[in-house]
C-alpha cells in the first residue's frame, strides 16, 4: 500500500503551519498558495576543504509541489503576502514526497 503524502502528510501539516504566498513562475502567472511554510532565516552549515565550517543565514520557504503549476525554476517569484517582501527562487530541492524547498534571495 502506498502513502498518498500529499494528501495525509503534508496538506494537514503545511495548512497548519503554512502562511499565504504568491508564487510567480518566471514568464508565468502568479499563483497563490494559502499554505507555504517560510523561514526568514535558515541556517545552511557547509564544511569547507580545510575543516572549517561556514554557516549562513538565508529566508526559505517549504512548498507541496502540487500547489505549483510547474516545477519550481531558479529566478521564479514569491511573495510573502503577510510582509510583502518579494524573493526568488536560487536554489529547488525536492524531497521525493511531494515536497520542495525553496532557498531563496532577497531582491533589490
């Protein structure tokens, strides 16, 4: 038996912890999506060649990938409805579930 994770995992927990966003796909039509989990400041530790760690602080953003019309490309758009701060997408990551995360850049 498979697990729908969308459905039973993720759609409960993103709609609890979630906040509304506005997702731009570069090119495309902004969708809005009521239950997108976003941090300010994740935490991103890299372990250099000499042994020295580096850590840095960058905003993210969690995302169910059958919220979006595509997947998710480097220069899309999302804006934080709450804040109205906009960023874009650096970097995606999915997690095989359903599941994407986001790191973003801040714009100008």
């Amino acid at each position: 038996m498979s697990i729908d994770w969308d459905d039973l995992v993720l759609g409960p927990t993103m709609g609890l912890f979630g906040d509304e966003v506005i997702y731009t796909p570069r090119g495309g039509t902004p969708v809005t999506i009521p239950d997108a989990v976003f941090d300010e400041e994740s935490t991103d530790l890299q372990l250099d060649q000499d042994g020295q760690t580096s850590t840095q602080r960058r905003p993210v953003l969690g995302i169910r990938t059958s919220a979006l019309p595509a997947p998710p490309q480097q220069s899309d758009r999302v804006q934080i409805v709450k804040t109205g701060k906009v960023y874009v997408v650096r970097e995606s990551i999915p997690d095989g579930h359903g599941h994407v995360l986001l790191k973003l850049m801040t714009t100008a």
